[in-house]
C-alpha cells in the first residue's frame, strides 16, 4: 500500500516536473522598447519581401490564387461585410481571408491581387516576428530563433501554396498557436496578442481545435488567470466557428481511410525536413523504399536528440512537439480524405497539409541548438559590489562560446535546401496576370451587358464569376 502511494506520487511528480517544462518563463530581453518595436518592424518587412520575391515567373501581385478570388473576393462583391464574415466555405469559417478580401474590395478591381498577394505576405511576416518573440523561453539565444524563423521564410515547401495568398495564410496561424500555448507573457500587450493570434488562428482554421490538449495541459500546471489569454483566445474562436455554422450551415466532413500514412509523414515531414522538396522528389521518384527509410531515420534523430537533452524542458518541448507533429500531420489528413493524393503525388501537392507537422520537427531542432548554444552560468560576468547585472536575460541574447558552432552547424545542415528551393516553380508562376483578366471581364461586361463575367485565375483551370457591378 505504501509502496504504491510512494510510486504514485511519484509518477503525479515527474508528470508535473514534465508538464511545468512546457511553459518557461522569457527572461526580459533588456533592451529599449523603441529599438525593439524598430527592430521588429525592419523583420517584418525583411521577411514580407522574402515571400514576394520567392514567387518564380509572373509576379504573387499580379496573380490571384485559388479561393482568394473565386470565393473570398467574388462573395465580397455581392455580400455585405456583416454577412460575409459569418459566412462558411468548405465546412466552416476563415475569418483572416474574410478580413483580407474586405480590404481587396476597397482596392480598384484591377489592383484587387496585390492586397491578396502584400496581405498573405505581410500577415505572414507578423506571425513570423510573433513566433521569434514567442519561443523566447525555449529558444533563449537570439540566433538561434532568427534560424527558426528562417525555416519558416524560407521553407522549401511553401513555394507550392502556401505563400502570398490569403487563403492559405491560416496555416501559418496554424503553427504560431503552438507557440503562443507555449508562451508565458508578462506584459498585457504580450497577453493581448497571445489571445488574438490564437483566436484568429482558430476562427480562421478550426483544425487548430487539435491543440486544446495543451491548453487543458496549460491550465493544471499555470493557476493564475492573467496565464491564459492564448487558451482564452482559441475557445473564443472555437465559438466563432460554431456561431458561423449555425447561422451559414456547412458540409460534414467525411473521413476517408489512411492510404500508408506512416510512410507519407516519413517522407513529407522526416525526409523533407533536411532533404528540402526538389531532393526529396527525386529521391521518392527513385526509390519510394530509400526515402522513407531515410525520413524515418532523420525524424527518429531529431526527436531522440530532444529526448536525451539534459534540460527537462527540452524534453518536455520534444514530446509535446513530435505528438503534435504527428496529430496534425494524421488528422487533417484524415479528415479531409487526402490520404491517397499524398501517396500518390510530388510533395507540392498539398503542401499546407505537411508545413505544420514539419515545422514542429524543425523546432525541436532548433530547440535542442538554443540549449546547446546557452551560455553557461559560468560565463556570466562578474558585478562590482553595490551593481546588479542582468545575466540570464543578456546572456539569453547571444551565443556562449561554443553556441556559435551550435548555430553555424545548424546553419550548414538547413541552407543548402533552402537556396535550392529558394524560387521553386509553380503552378501560379505563368500566370495569368490578374489586371490583364480584369480588364477583359470589365469589358465583356459593359460590351455585352451581362450580369457576371468569368476572369481565369491560379491554378490552371480556376476561374473566378465577378458580378459586373462590382467591378465595372
């Protein structure tokens, strides 16, 4: 009996030990408010005109992809904005493509693609900028969360769909909800985004539902209130949805079987991850049994390097990261009945549904460098009596002396798939040029007198119906 309440108390122990490595606090960074706010805003802008310039061929703001046109924009022009934003597509709402599109409408019809395009590319660059911010208490030197933020900017993948565009920018959202979950904010500001990102994370895709463990997780281990402004943020935007379908309506989704899913997630997320997609393609092209022995190899490594950190919060981020890495690679997969396309198919083939569980790999990564590259208590510098020297939060800033290694070596193992894959062709990148559309349906419409006209669109093969009267 005593033995048994001993081992129980035991295991609730190491579970809280376990639970309470999830949630660091961010050392201060130290620094004046206004070199910081300008030191964000030059990232942000860098990192908005990364993703433009990664557009190949005719340029993101004179194309317009997919739903971002035949659905967003086209249903701005015939609904009001009330209606709109509780309007459903495809089973629910997406809240931050609704908000773009009203911006799109207030922009001459022919200019209509550069807000989808500069707005999927700047709400892009502010999700990035909150993550750096946010993985402060994992990843405490700076460089090595520059290096995260590099993965996302210049993740091979993103070439295919996910960059410049409206519709797929929750996806970004998606992943910056792990980390905001993560974050422990002391500022009402930090606490006021935290809630907002995951909120309009959740309102915009629902699939970030996924992650309400953690913030069940969250709120065992974090009493206080002023704690959980991002588990706030994603139930508020879970009632959005629910409110959304009750007034729109939507399609159920129906779950079709997992075609070799464990192979497709060695290959889409282990094989990717370092391999980048124009080598992983080829290597998939040539043998199926070499790539996803490969990507099951490289993945077992990322998560075994978190796993034998000495420091339990980076083994407390390396369980919570591969789970949900595999969660969100299985089930949107799942729901949604992609499973045979992703067998079947290159890796820009629905790419949006592996940048998630990919990115979350690469986070461990960069997780178990930033407590390679950390200082060690020994290095701090000594303080004249009388003087108090913020060390853990300036020395959080740069790497210790062998953490520039850490950050070179980590450099040299994702750079090369990074330049390779920096300007991928795709299938918007021919093409057709949205003013040039816009201004034929502007004149079929007052040639002919018609109610709608058709303008083509990205993909090949997507067409956009505008009513005449909102664009002529």
């Amino acid at each position: 009996m005593y033995r048994h309440a001993a081992r129980a108390a035991h295991g609730r122990q190491r579970w809280r030990e376990w639970a309470t490595g999830l949630f660091p606090p961010a050392d201060g960074s130290g620094r004046r408010r206004a070199l910081v706010a300008t030191g964000y805003a030059l990232g942000a802008a860098s990192l908005s005109a990364v993703a433009l310039v990664r557009q190949s061929g005719v340029p993101a703001t004179s194309t317009a992809w997919a739903e971002d046109a035949r659905v967003f924009y086209a249903q701005t022009l015939t609904t009001s904005f009330g209606r709109a934003l509780f309007k459903t597509y495809d089973g629910y709402a997406q809240l931050v493509p609704r908000l773009l599109a009203q911006v799109a409408r207030w922009a001459p019809p022919g200019r209509a693609a550069e807000v989808f395009a500069v707005g999927g590319a700047i709400g892009f660059a502010l999700t990035a900028c909150l993550v750096f911010h946010m993985a402060r208490g994992h990843i405490g030197p700076a460089p090595v969360r520059v290096l995260l933020v590099a993965a996302m900017a210049l993740l091979p993948i993103a070439t295919a769909e996910l960059l410049d565009n409206m519709v797929n920018l929750p996806w970004w959202l998606f992943f910056a909800a792990f980390w905001a979950l993560l974050w422990r904010p002391r500022t009402t500001a930090g606490m006021v985004a935290a809630g907002a990102l995951c909120f309009l994370a959740t309102a915009s895709e629902p699939l970030v539902a996924l992650f309400v463990p953690l913030a069940l997780v969250r709120g065992l281990v974090l009493r206080p209130l002023r704690e959980h402004a991002a588990t706030a943020g994603l139930v508020v935007g879970l009632v959005y949805q629910g409110v959304a379908r009750l007034v729109s309506g939507g399609k159920s989704f129906t779950p079709a079987a997992l075609h070799g899913i464990g192979q497709d997630y060695a290959e889409r997320a282990g094989l990717s991850s370092f391999a980048g997609m124009r080598a992983a393609d080829w290597l998939m092209s040539h043998s199926a049994t070499a790539a996803v022995a490969l990507g099951a190899v490289i993945a077992c490594a990322i998560v075994a390097a978190g796993l034998t950190a000495r420091d339990q919060g980076v083994r407390s981020f390396t369980v919570a990261a591969t789970v949900f890495s595999v969660v969100c690679f299985v089930v949107p997969i799942w729901l949604r009945g992609v499973s045979a396309l992703l067998e079947t198919s290159a890796l820009a083939e629905g790419s949006r549904y592996q940048a998630v569980p990919l990115l979350l790999l690469i986070s461990i990564v960069m997780v178990v460098a930033g407590h390679l590259a950390r200082p060690r208590p020994a290095e701090a510098p000594l303080s004249p009596p009388g003087h108090t020297v913020a060390g853990p939060a300036r020395l959080a800033r740069r790497p210790g002396r062998n953490g520039t290694a850490v950050v070179v070596a980590c450099a040299v193992l994702f750079l090369p798939t990074w330049v390779a894959d920096f300007r991928d062709a795709n299938l918007r990148s021919e093409g057709p040029a949205w003013p040039v559309q816009v201004s034929r349906a502007v004149a079929s419409c007052r040639d002919s007198h018609t109610r709608t006209a058709t303008v083509r669109i990205d993909p090949p093969g997507w067409q956009a119906v505008l009513v005449c009267r909102g664009i002529a």
